[in-house]
C-alpha cells in the first residue's frame, strides 16, 4: 500500500484532491496534506511518503524548495507539480529537479489519476532497481570475503611450499583466476615486512589493530600504482607481493625508496620500528624459497640499525660454530603462550649451559650471539601476542653505566632473563589495566552526547590519521566511527524520549542534533519510528 501526500495553500483545491479522488483504486491506503512546506517537511520525518502532488506558488517556501529538500535528505517519493503557473523557468527547474511531471490548473481527477498511477510504477521499478542493487551488493561482499580467503590460502601455499617446487604455469593459472592483474606476469617480488617492535605502550588488542593499519599503508605507500598483494601468512609474518616485476620501473632501486616510505610513515603515525627485507625478481614457484631467505635475513639483521635489506646482503653472521648447531629452544613460543614460566627459564638456562661447556666465547661470537638471541626474542615474543621493544629499551636505560651484556656469556644470560622477566610482567600489567583504542574512543563519545563529535576531533586527540582511525575502529568492531556515534546518539535518544517527557525538538538537540527534521529522518532510518511513534508505542506498552 502506499501513502500520498498532497501539499497546497488553497484549502480548497487542497480538500478536492484529497477527498473526490479515487486514491483506493491504486493502493493508496493513506492520503495526507499539508498546507505550506513546514508542515510538509515534519509529514515527511513522521511518515513513509510515496507519491506527493504539490503546488509551486506558496507562502513562505515553495514547492522547487520542498523538491530540493527533498533530494538534499535523500527521500525517494515521486514529486508531481500542479500549479496555475505556466511560466517556463518553472518548468525548466522542477524538471531539472528531479519531478515526476508539471500539471497545470485546474487539471481533470482522470488525468491526475492516471499520472499517479505512472508514477507509483515509476516508483517500483526504481525501488526494485535499488532492492536487486542492494542484493547484489551482498552478494559482492559475500564473494570477495570468500575470494580473500582463497587469496590467503594460494599465498600461504606459496609461501610455505610442501614438497617438492609446485609448477609455475600451473601456479599461474590458478592466481590469475583469483586475482587478473596478476595475468601472464613473468617475474615477482616479494618483501618482508618485519614489526620489530613500538615506540609506545599499546596493549596487545591495540598491536593488532596497528599492524592491520600498516598492512594498509603498505599497500597505498609501497604498492601504490603497482598490481599486487599484502597479506598475513599463517605464520604471522606480513608480506607484499609485487607482480609483473619485470616491467620497466619496478627495479630494486624503486622498491627500495617506496619501503624505506613505509618504515618511515610506520614510525610516526603507528609509533613502530619496521624494517622491510626485499627478495630479488623470480618467478611465482620460486616464492617460497625466497621467502625462507628473506626470513633468514631478518634473523640475521634483527640488531642492525639499517632500515631496508635486499636479498643477498650481509649482515652480522654468527659463526659456523655458534649458529644453526645449537638454535633458540623451539619450544620457547609454546611455553609462553601456555603460561609455563618455570618450565621457561629452566629452557633458556640450560641453552646458554651447552655453551659453558664450550671453548670461551671471542667478542665477537658474543656480539653475534646477542643479534641471534635478540631476533630470536623477538619472534617467539611476538607469537604469543606479547611485544617486547618497549621492554628492551627500558633494559637498556635500566643498564646504562653497567658492564654491556656482549662482556661475557654470564652478563648475555642475566640480560636475556631480564628481558624475559620484564617482558611478561609487561604483558599482565597491560592486560589488566591501559584501555584499548576503541575503548578510549567509546568513551569519548558517551562523555560528549551533546557536542558536535567529529571523528577529525577523535583521532587529534588520540595522535592518529582521521582515515586509518575510521578503518581500525571498523575492523575491531565491525562498524564504522560514524555509524557507532549514530547509534549511541540514537540510544539516547531513545532512553529521553521513554524516560522523560521533554519535547522531540529538545530531545534532538540534546543528543546533538540542531536540525529537527534531520534527527527525526535519521531516527526513524534507525529505529524503524518516528520519535513521536516510538514515544507513542513505549508508554502505551508501559501503560503511561
């Protein structure tokens, strides 16, 4: 059924529309009317209009105004224009607006029927337009939800191969099925992005939120107009891949400058220290040994003050006779996601053990060592969910003026234990009291239901960019910044108009909302009543 809305100052023609039209015979259940554009426009915030006929010549406002509103607020009702004016600039605008059709007076019930009547099919086809838009919207989101998982999956198989080496045409076959910029590309790199730690104390809820948004910066700083990939590998590393790396322009030199951008913009708005490993061109099947390496790299260069590493560089090596034949207890991350601190130590103690029963150590091996036990660190930190950067400079400051922990392998396994120690207590006293991202953000808004809160104003007093603040905020919650503020407005709202009996108008304003019709559209758009229905509906079932 549909409703119809007749607006005219003459109370005449007004009542003959109304009430000598047959309106029933085209589902019209509902015919209202309204004599100038006020009285129209709150119509419009208390009722689902479909069809409004309206005369231009008015009191106050016309009707090219109400029109212009009307498109302005986003409402989707049919405008038909019958007026006794036949002046061209009238015509001309109301057609430029966006009307159904232009009537001139006195014009017959017959023919007016019969243009609502196109009208409202106008209307459903439009509103059925817009229905199968919307499904296929869904079906678009549900598609490529499914396709980043397959994305995800292709990659990891790529990047931890089982086996032997996969065939690179039929690699290929199956990623440009999945990703078409990634046709006929002869040549990939690949880049490691490595977050070895935070200039700030975030909790562990927040380091995710972070890493997510320098996955995103990755993608606009170093990807930027080339076709590729950034993505978490099931081990938890980040990688960027970059296809057609043959092509001219995309050189090593190139992909450096871009990285060392990230790292950079990764340091002052996500308060991170990232280094980036860069492999060298090779075919897609050759990945996943690139990627071993570009792994092995960032072990080897964890302690080393260079920023970007290109495949093939050197770092500090640890000798033959200290690396790969005695490496950091597998067992270390287990241990530490289960909470088995003693079984821990006793791990980490009996490692350095096997090395007291070798040959003294030179300063050298110590100073290689420590990149090893620092990397090591790191990682197997970093896989239960516990950052450790903060904690090793406060080490370092704590130690500052003592022995170095290189002096000997006693000093490298006090500080090691110190590291661990600190780190942990770390992690429980964070857990147990900072307050997330998005909880400083929540109560920021509940504390200003009154203001104007923009989410510019959020994200200047919480140090970040307003874009990246908007996408952390959706992907921890699953709604946007500003929808999250509607709604608690709108809960408000909600909890004035049940529990007070203050006037709509003061209840929009309070929530902060100054324009009436504005908070009355948006209210119902939310809560599926006008607010004088939904206050209507509470206290007739609370029996007010």
């Amino acid at each position: 059924m549909y409703r119809l809305l007749v607006v005219d100052d003459e109370a005449y023609a007004l009542k003959s529309i109304m009430e000598t039209v047959n309106w029933r015979s085209l589902g019209i259940s509902e015919v209202y009317g309204a004599m100038d554009v006020e009285e129209a426009r709150i119509i419009f915030c208390d009722q689902r209009i479909d069809v409004v006929i309206c005369d231009i010549e008015m009191p106050g406002e016309n009707g090219l105004e109400l029109l212009e509103w009307l498109n302005q607020e986003q409402f989707s009702a049919s405008v038909i224009f019958v007026t006794g004016h036949d002046r061209f600039e009238y015509v001309q605008a109301a057609l430029r607006a966006g009307c159904f059709d232009y009537m001139l007076k006195p014009v017959r019930h017959e023919l007016l029927l019969e243009t609502v009547a196109r009208s409202l099919r106008k209307l459903e086809q439009d509103r059925e337009h817009n229905l199968l838009k919307r499904r296929m919207g869904k079906f678009e989101k549900v598609l490529r939800h499914h396709k980043q998982e397959l994305v995800e999956r292709f990659w990891n198989d790529v990047l931890y191969p089982a086996g032997k080496t996969p065939n690179n045409e039929a690699l290929l076959s199956q990623l440009s099925l999945m990703e078409p910029d990634a046709a006929d590309s002869g040549e990939f790199m690949l880049v490691l992005v490595s977050i070895s730690g935070w200039k700030a104390r975030f909790g562990i809820k927040d380091e995710e939120i972070l890493e997510y948004a320098v996955m995103n910066r990755a993608e606009e700083t170093v990807l930027e107009n080339w076709p590729g990939a950034v993505l978490k590998s099931r081990n938890g590393e980040l990688f960027i891949v970059v296809y057609h790396a043959q092509e001219q322009g995309r050189s090593i030199a190139e992909l450096r400058r871009r990285c060392m951008g990230l790292v950079e913009d990764c340091g002052v708005y996500f308060y991170s220290r990232v280094k980036c490993y860069i492999s060298l061109p090779g075919a897609l099947c050759t990945l996943g040994s690139r990627s071993a390496s570009l792994l092995k790299l960032e072990r080897e260069c964890a302690g080393d003050m260079k920023d970007v590493w290109v495949e093939g560089e050197q770092a500090h090596q640890m000798p033959e006779q200290l690396f790969g034949r005695k490496d950091w207890p597998a067992e270390i991350a287990l241990l530490l996601q289960k909470g088995r601190h003693a079984e821990l130590y006793q791990a980490v103690d009996e490692w350095f053990a096997s090395y007291d029963k070798e040959n003294p150590l030179s300063k050298e091996d110590l100073k290689a060592l420590y990149y090893h036990l620092l990397s090591s660190l790191y990682q197997s930190f970093n896989q239960s969910g516990i950052s450790i950067g903060y904690v090793i400079d406060a080490i370092n400051v704590k130690r500052e003026g003592s022995a170095p922990c290189t002096k000997s392998l006693a000093h490298l396994r006090l500080w090691t234990r110190q590291v661990i120690e600190m780190a942990i207590e770390h992690a429980a006293n964070q857990k147990e009291s900072e307050p997330t991202i998005v909880e400083q953000i929540e109560q920021y808004v509940k504390s200003r239901m009154s203001e104007e809160v923009s989410r510019e104003e959020i994200a200047s007093l919480l140090h970040f960019n307003p874009a990246y603040l908007s996408r952390l905020f959706k992907k921890e919650t699953g709604s946007s910044l500003t929808d999250y503020i509607v709604s608690q407005r709108m809960e408000y709202a909600k909890k004035l108009l049940s529990q007070s009996d203050l006037k709509v108008s003061d209840v929009a304003e309070i929530t902060g909302y100054s324009n009436f019709s504005y908070f009355s559209r948006l209210f119902k758009k939310q809560e599926g009543y006008s607010p004088i229905e939904f206050r209507k509906r509470y206290k007739g079932e609370a029996g007010i």
